[in-house]
C-alpha cells in the first residue's frame, strides 16, 4: 500500500501527499518509489498544470529514514537510495509542471533538499528547516545540492556545518522559500499562487520553466543565445500569437496549449 496519495484540487491543480506521519514523511525507498511514479503520472496529465507536494501529521519530511540506511550495510545499497533520492529531485527540477512546495513543521536533510528542489516553496510561519546530518556523522552532500542553488555559499555553508534548524522567516529572507503564513492561511495562499499558474498556457511555462534551469548552468553569451532559441521556439506557438492578439485587443486570452 502506498504511502503517496495524489489528490485533486480543482481544474489544473493536483497535490502529492506524503502520507506516513508516523515515521515523519520519510523518504524511504518506497516513498521514493512512489513518488517519482506520482510525478511521472502528473508530468503526463492533461488536467493537471500545476503540482502542489505536501507532507501529512506533525511536519512535511524528516528525510531519510535513519532505521532503513543502518539496516543497508552495504556500499551498493547506500549508492542506490542516494541515486534514487537524487532521481527524484531531478525529475522534479526537469518536470514539464511547476511544483509548488507546502510546507509545515520540519523539513530536515533530504525534506529540505525536497523544498529546494520545488520551483516554488510556502511555508507555516512556525516551520523548521535543516541539513543537520553533520551531528549524525552524516554530511549532507546530497541534500546541499538543491539547497545551494537557492541560498548563498556563506549561508548554505553555515547550515551545513552546524546542523542547526533555521526558521521560516530567516528561510524567506535568503531565498530558501517564497514565503510564510499562519497555519489557517497557508492553503489557502498556496492554491491561489497555483490558481493563478495554472491560468496560463501550460505550453509556454512548460518552455519556460526548462529554459530557466538550463541557462542557470550556461555563461552569460552561451545562456543569450539558449533563451534566444527558445524565445523564437516560444514565438511559433499558437499561444504566443493568441496571447499579444489578447493583449492587443483587450481581451481574455483563450488558451490552446499549442
């Protein structure tokens, strides 16, 4: 039985639930299973243009879950969860949907690398974040992948070397998430940011979401003349004309997705 559950919210907007409170979301081999099968499931739906992942009980994820790894023993057993691990967060960053992250409690090691990987992140104003594998002898190397691609070399550095939880607001302010709410606003902040996301052509934020992570990793005339590319690619779209036609003309516009 699953502990992943994929729900619909509204027209173009489906959440993944992590649904194993007991051993804090963790992410386990099944989980991780489980979850790159929900992602591929939701990159493919047509109803779905915006993907909202979230944790049940006391917090989004713990990580790992420490009483599987000592039971590995095993150099190709740590490798293959690392790898699969690592799967996911790339499937997630190279998806053709958004994914919004909605965050309660702790997001620590390998549930903060989940965070950072999302291209959007909202939290509780009470909610953790963490790489604290440092006090279990454990670095968190995979984990600072994803996070250091959103928060700074000294900041990202200071975490990882102390193990210490950060809060919401010091999350917001170095960039790990978009923003903090009350426990009684959260849903309802981010199904609107996924509302309004999923109101456009899902074509070209599927173009642009792939061009954003591409030129990140490009020097400055490679990365021009990538999104150039792309631009033009965007043009030839019949949603690219529908939408300066709209624009043009005062109007809604209706979308194809073409």
């Amino acid at each position: 039985m699953s502990n992943i559950k994929i729900k619909k919210l509204n027209e173009g907007v489906s959440s993944i639930i992590i649904n194993e409170p007991k051993a804090y979301n963790s992410l386990s081999f099944k989980n991780l299973n489980d979850l790159i099968k929900a992602f591929d499931n939701l990159n493919v739906s047509k109803s779905t243009k915006v993907i909202i992942i979230e944790g049940s009980g006391p917090g989004f994820s713990a990580g790992h879950n420490l009483k599987e790894v000592r039971g590995l023993k095993s150099k190709s057993k740590y490798q293959k969860l690392f790898n699969l691990c690592s799967k996911l967060m790339i499937k997630i960053v190279e998806g053709r949907k958004p994914v919004i992250a909605k965050v309660h409690g702790a997001a620590f090691a390998a549930g903060c690398q989940l965070v950072a990987s999302c291209d959007l992140a909202y939290s509780t104003n009470d909610a953790k974040f963490a790489t604290p594998g440092v006090n279990i002898g454990l670095f968190c190397s995979t984990p600072m992948v994803a996070v250091s691609r959103k928060v700074s070399r000294k900041k990202m550095m200071k975490m990882l070397l102390t193990g210490d939880p950060i809060n919401a607001k010091y999350a917001k302010e170095i960039g790990l998430i978009n923003d903090h709410f009350s426990k009684s606003k959260l849903n309802k902040e981010v199904l609107k940011i996924a509302n309004l996301i999923a109101s456009k052509s899902n074509l070209t934020i599927k173009i642009g979401k792939q061009a954003f992570y591409k030129q990140l990793e490009m020097p400055l005339r490679k990365a021009y003349d990538f999104t150039s590319r792309m631009m033009t690619l965007n043009m030839m779209a019949m949603d690219a004309k529908e939408g300066i036609s709209a624009f043009i003309e005062k109007r809604k516009p209706k979308w194809k997705n073409k």
